[in-house]
C-alpha cells in the first residue's frame, strides 16, 4: 500500500505513466521515451522485463511473520471491491468467499492458521521467487524504510538509479508525503485512507502479537523460509513469542 501511493504519486506529479505488467507482451505498451513506471504488485514481472539493461527495479518484502498477522485483520474487514479473492465464492469454502469464512472461523488461531495457508502462503511464495539476477535492484525492507525518516535509503536508490526524466527531490518528497512517519499524520483524509488498511506500522509486531502456538505451527511450516529470507539464523525466536496475547 506504502508504495502503491508512492508510485501513483509520482505518476500524477511528474506525469510519468504508470502501467502494470504481468505478462511479455505488455512491455510493448511501454513509453518509448523518458521514464516510465511499470509495477506488478506481486513481484512477478515477465522475465523479459528483468533481462532489459536499461530496467530498474525497487523491490520490497516485510518480516512474514508481521504480513501474517496484519493481514489476517485487514482481510477480516477490507472493501471486497478492492481485493477480489476475498469476494469471489469458493467451492473448497462451501461456497461462502473468502473474507465469510475467516470470520465465521471461532477464534484468531484457527483464522491465523487458514490465512497462513491460503493468502499468506502466496505472499510469502513470491517473496521467495524473486529474480536477484537482475540489473539495478533496489533491495529494501519496510523493517528498514519505516525507521528511515530522513528518506536517505529511498534517495539512495533513486540517485543510483540515475533515471533520465525523474525528478529526484520530488519524488523524496512523494515519499515522504505518504509515509507514516511523514505526511500521512498530517493529512486527515489520508491518515483516514492509510487506517482502514493499517492497524500498525511498528516492526516486529511478531514478538508481542504472536502467540507461542501459533509461532510453534508458523516455525513448522515457514521457518525456513525465514532463515531464506534472512529474517532469522535458526529457528530459536518462538521462544521470544508470549504464550498468550492479551486480547
């Protein structure tokens, strides 16, 4: 969401045209001059689009274990107009979609576990397959840009980038505009937009809102994708979970 308000930012700032991309062929509707912003929200561009020399790209992932939880409770409650998966009817649900059946479930551990299973297992799949062989990748995680309120990471990028058509310091400035530690405590009707998705920005929410059960599953089924990942060396940090959560 963070950088999905960046990216449409700069579009209508700068007047760079923004498209997504997910298969080869759409790469032929990009620009053939200046800049041109090209995002897949999954993190699965085409190949093809990784191969082009003169392609840049920011790429973002969060601590699972965070993207578990705050997910669970966005998808309790988000417009079903925004996120069709938790719309459309399931067969494997008896029919009931997505969202109807997470709140139908008795307690948090058993919508925990389905989220883990369903959409968080998607999510963290497309963590795990992205393509570092590329050119010019802007690595990040949000651990380390919600703490960054000077913006000197995302400056960083964008100066190596060296994107002919981008104007640096507004973009910082996008940036900054909509960032929970910037701009977005300062614009009502934004900080009402960035809540009916956000419930925290803090990092590690893990180690006070994941209870030791849950943590003891989470470690069984994805504990190696976070040593992967390079959230964790071992799988010794469930003992940092609290054997329960305060309701």
């Amino acid at each position: 969401m963070w950088l999905r308000r960046v990216l449409h930012g700069i579009k209508n700032e700068q007047g760079i045209p923004l498209m997504q991309c997910h298969r080869p062929d759409k790469i032929s509707f990009a620009v053939k001059t200046g800049p041109q912003i090209i995002v897949n929200w999954e993190s699965s561009f085409p190949k093809e689009l990784h191969a082009l020399p003169h392609a840049r790209f920011i790429h973002m992932i969060r601590d699972p274990r965070d993207v578990l939880l705050s997910g669970m409770r966005y998808h309790r409650k988000a417009p079903l107009g925004r996120e069709k998966f938790l719309a459309d009817p399931r067969d494997d649900l008896g029919g009931k979609n997505y969202q109807d059946h997470l709140n139908a479930l008795p307690n948090d551990l058993e919508r925990w576990q389905f989220e883990m299973r369903n959409k968080h297992a998607e999510t963290v799949k497309e963590m795990l397959a992205w393509d570092y062989s590329g050119n010019a990748i802007g690595d990040v995680r949000y651990e380390d840009l919600i703490v960054d309120v000077d913006c000197v990471k995302i400056r960083e990028i964008l100066e190596e980038f060296a994107i002919e058509g981008l104007d640096i310091d507004k973009a910082v400035q996008t940036y900054w505009e909509n960032s929970l530690f910037g701009g977005v405590n300062e614009a009502a009707e934004l900080g009402r937009q960035h809540a009916r998705h956000i419930t925290s920005g803090s990092v590690a929410q893990w180690k006070t809102q994941m209870p030791r059960d849950l943590a003891e599953i989470y470690a069984d089924e994805y504990g190696d994708a976070l040593i992967s990942l390079g959230y964790e060396d071992d799988k010794k940090w469930v003992k940092d979970c609290p054997v329960k959560v305060k309701a």
